[in-house]
C-alpha cells in the first residue's frame, strides 16, 4: 500500500516539474523573441531606409546628370 502512495506522489511531482519547465522555457521563449524583436526592428527601418535611398539616387542622379548637361551647354 506503502508503494501505491509513493508511486502517485512521485508521478505528481513529475508531472508538476514537466508543467514547471513548459512554463519556464515559455518565458525563456517569450524574453528571447523581446530582445530579437527589438533588435531586429531598427535593422530593418535601417535596411528600408539605405534600399530606398539606393533605389532614389539613380534617378536623382540621372536628374543631376542632365540639369549639369544642360548648364555645361548654356
């Protein structure tokens, strides 16, 4: 009868510290995706910003191109 009981109590404990650790590696999980995101958000308005700054100087450098044209022959 005596084993009965430690074999329930040892399973609960068991089953207790399986629930502990989802919770603990959830909140690893959870603090982990933070700081990722908040690094990674900068990053990306920093590449958005130098893509879309290389993507406007071609035609504002084909614009420059010809308003030099023009001066050099006026």
């Amino acid at each position: 009868m005596l084993d009965i009981l430690f074999t329930v109590i040892f399973i609960a404990l068991f089953l207790w510290t399986i629930k502990l650790m989802f919770k603990i590696s959830w909140g690893i999980a959870k603090i982990l995706a933070t700081v990722l995101l908040v690094l990674a958000i900068p990053a990306l308005v920093l590449c958005l910003i130098f893509a879309g700054g290389f993507v406007l100087l071609i035609p504002i450098g084909i614009v420059a191109g010809v308003v030099g044209i023009i001066k050099m022959f006026t």
